[in-house]
C-alpha cells in the first residue's frame, strides 16, 4: 500500500482521497474516522471544559440526570441530553443500544449472545456494554447496512 500526502495552500482545499480495489470494513473505518475527525461535543472533565472528538469516544451514557461520554481513559461529563446526542451521531456510526446508552459501531471488537435476547458488546477498550431486547435489533440492523454498505461500494 502506497501513501501520499501532499501539502495545500488553503484549508477548503483539504480532502482525503482513497483508493481501493473494494470498501473493505477497514477502508470504510478510515473514511469515517476522516469523516468525524475534528468534530466534537463540549464536555466537562475535572472541573475543566474540554472538547470530546467524535472519534475518541467509545459509547455515551446517560446517568440520572447528567450524561457521560466514554473515552478510552476517562469519563467527560457532556450537557447534552441523550435522545439530541443519538441524533446529532447516527451519520457517525453512533447507534442506541439501551435505554440509557449510545455505542460506537466503529469501537466494537465483538459482539455475543447474553441471556434472554440480549447482547453483549465488547468494546475496543476492554469494556463490555450491553445490547438490550429492545434495540437489538436496530444494532444488528446498523452493522448489517454498515456491512452491506461497504460490500454496495465496490
């Protein structure tokens, strides 16, 4: 595999260009990494504002009142609700999986059959979040499209 990178003279010149004989799952991983790379939520970590990439987070949950996206090493507490954050994510491969929880299709390592028709997900950080009943199905439905999408893109 070859890479090129060539320098431009103004941001709205700035593209990503791949190249590939088929979208495999791992070409369509680096055109939504580029896609969602330099977009963030406002979060607050110790005390501090902070941006949260769409990129880093590992899944969104909501606790009582207050909402948190996890990262790979920390917890940043955002002032958006749920239901605005699983709208505002869905073109980024951000899917709800529970009532309380939104997960990044894209920081999935597996997935595996829990009891009574739920799922587990083992996420890329080691963590495990579950799929409950009732969105099961909408996942599976997100990786498929995910799947059939790259397979379309031939």
């Amino acid at each position: 595999m070859r890479v090129s990178i060539r320098k431009v003279a103004v941001p709205q010149e700035e593209q990503v260009v791949l190249e590939c004989m088929a979208l495999t799952p791992d070409f369509a991983d680096i055109q939504n990494y580029c896609l969602a790379k330099g977009r963030s939520l406002s979060g607050e970590s110790e005390g501090r504002q902070r941006p949260v990439y769409y990129d880093e987070i590992y899944y969104i949950e909501a606790v009582g009142e207050k909402v948190f996206a996890c990262t790979a090493n920390e917890e940043v507490e955002v002032k958006t609700r749920l239901y605005k954050l699983e709208e505002q994510l869905a073109d980024f491969k951000f899917v709800r999986c529970s009532k309380a929880f939104l997960i990044s299709l894209l920081k999935i390592e597996s997935i595996r059959p829990a009891l009574n028709g739920r799922y587990c997900a083992r996420m890329k950080n080691g963590e495990d979040v579950i799929i409950s009943r009732k969105y099961a199905r909408a996942v599976r439905r997100s990786i498929k499209e995910a799947l059939s999408w790259s397979s379309e893109n031939i």
